[in-house]
C-alpha cells in the first residue's frame, strides 16, 4: 500500500454520492494500491484483504447491476467484491484488461488526481494493449479493454460531468467505448550539416585538445565522424547565432587550448561555445596587459 492524495472533489461526485459507501472506500483503496502508473493486478480475493480486512462484504440488491449478456445479476455469479469492482467499472472509474492470459485493472483519472514521488519505483505491470492486438474479455465481470489511455481519448456514446469517469446511471455491456484513432507522432526534421568553416574549426580543436589530453575519446577513429559533426554543429551555432568570427573562434581556440585553466573546460564544441565570451575577454586583457608593458 503507498500514500495518495485524497481529492476534495471526490465527495462532489454524484455517482459515488448516490450509491453504496463501500464503492468510495473500495476506490480510495484502489489508489493506495496501484503502481505509479494506476495499473494493479485484478486479484479480488487480494484486494479484500488489502482494503477491507476486518469488514464482510454484503452488497444490497439495489447496487447490483445487470450484466446485460443474459440479464441476470451479477451477484448470482460473483462475490460481492466482484460486484463493487464491476460498478466501479460501468460507471467508468476503472478499466480493465488482459495481457498474456493475465487481467488487470487501470485506475482511468489516477494521473490527474495523484501527484506521484519521483523516487516511486517504476511499474512492472504491463500497459493497456492497443486496439488491435487487444483481446477484449467479456466474461462475468470484464466489461471490455480500451486503448492505451496516454495515446487515445475512449468515448462512450453518452455523457457525465464527473471527473472521476463519465457513465451513465445504468450503464451495461452494450455501452462499449469506441477509441479515436491515433495521434501520428511528429518526427523530427533531421539535423542541418555544418558548414565549411564549422569543421575546419572543429578539427583544429580537436587536435589542441589530444595534444593536451591523448586519451580523449575524439582520438578514436570510429567515433571522430559522429563527434566531429557534433562539435562542428555547436560551432556553428556560435557562428551563425551568437555571430562570432571565424578568426576570433580560432582565437579563442588557440589560447584557451594553451591556457592551464580553461583547457580543461574546452574539450568539446559545446564547452567553446559556453566559455567563448570568458577565453576571449581573459584573451584581450593579456594582449592590453603585454601591450602595456611593451609601451613601459
């Protein structure tokens, strides 16, 4: 069991508001046992003695629903733990699933209501299966899977105001969600090729930087051509966005590489780029430095 936040505006909702007070309890409970993802195993025997170990469960007649395949109530086929699990489920506050022979329940809004601990291990329990290679179950208690809920809004051809999931009074089998399609992932644009000038600098850095330290990892052959493009691309930023000149680059190069501080913050395009402005103004004091002493 983990600590949950527990959301106000879940004694607002008109749904948990009307029926038995054991399917709030059961809800919160599902909380404090799902992973950080809002997935747990579908374990009803396990989730009545996590949540209610010291209470025997008894649902009235009045909050059994219907299964609407043969229309006889859930009670007569399940326990009563099966029967808050399946409201819960019809009035769409959970939904559940089946993956390699093995069902699981998904908490739908458990991402919105909770604020999870980034130190929170990470969850072992598989995802929601997309549409087409689902396999969706529709046996005493499972009313249908839906897909994954990060990358497809589900719908149901009715409508709520509760935040909690929206459902109908009465839902039933029938209502079965229908998912949007996709989203299409952008794919990134691929990346410009450095210039000319880029490169060239690119190259003299490098040779600066294994004269100070051979054992650098752009002294490898097999791995030079990807650093170098690297490096030449961060140059050429400095060129093209920070508008520095070539010649001052090549500068800022040579007495940074010399220098017995700031080679060692040098060693690649990116810390040029960062500690450009720095090499070159150190650079222009030691030039007025010498310039004045020559004058002396």
């Amino acid at each position: 069991m983990r600590k949950r936040i527990l959301n106000p505006t879940l004694f607002d909702n008109e749904i948990l508001g009307t029926i038995d007070p054991l399917h709030t309890i059961l809800f919160e409970g599902l909380w404090c046992m799902a992973d950080r993802e809002g997935r747990l195993e579908l374990r009803p025997q396990k989730i009545k003695a996590r949540i209610f170990p010291y209470r025997n469960i008894s649902v009235g007649d009045t909050d059994v629903i219907t299964c609407s395949d043969n229309g006889q109530p859930l009670a007569n086929q399940c326990n009563d733990m099966f029967v808050l699990l399946r409201n819960l489920e019809l009035h769409r506050f959970i939904c559940t699933y089946e993956v390699d022979f093995r069902q699981y329940i998904h908490i739908r809004s458990f991402k919105t209501e909770q604020h999870i601990h980034p130190h929170e291990a990470r969850s072992i329990l598989p995802a929601i299966p997309d549409v087409s290679g689902a396999s969706c179950l529709r046996n005493a208690f499972v009313m249908t899977c839906v897909a994954n809920v990060s990358e497809c809004q589900c719908t149901s051809t009715s409508t709520s105001t509760s935040t909690y999931g929206p459902a109908p009074a009465g839902a039933s089998e029938s209502a079965t969600p229908r998912c949007a399609p996709l989203r299409e992932r952008k794919k990134r644009p691929p990346l410009p090729e450095p210039s000319a000038d880029a490169l060239s600098l690119a190259d003299l850095l490098r040779e600066r930087v294994l004269a100070n330290y051979p054992s650098e990892v752009a002294g490898i052959p097999e791995r030079w051509k990807k650093i170098r493009d690297e490096w030449a691309r961060d140059i050429d930023l400095a060129l093209t966005r920070d508008r520095r000149p070539p010649q001052w680059i090549r500068s800022a190069i040579e007495f940074g590489c010399a220098h017995t501080f700031w080679k060692k913050n040098i060693r690649s395009g990116r810390g040029l780029r960062k500690h450009y402005g720095a090499i070159v103004a150190e650079d222009l004091f030691v030039v007025e430095t010498e310039e004045k002493h020559h004058a002396k």
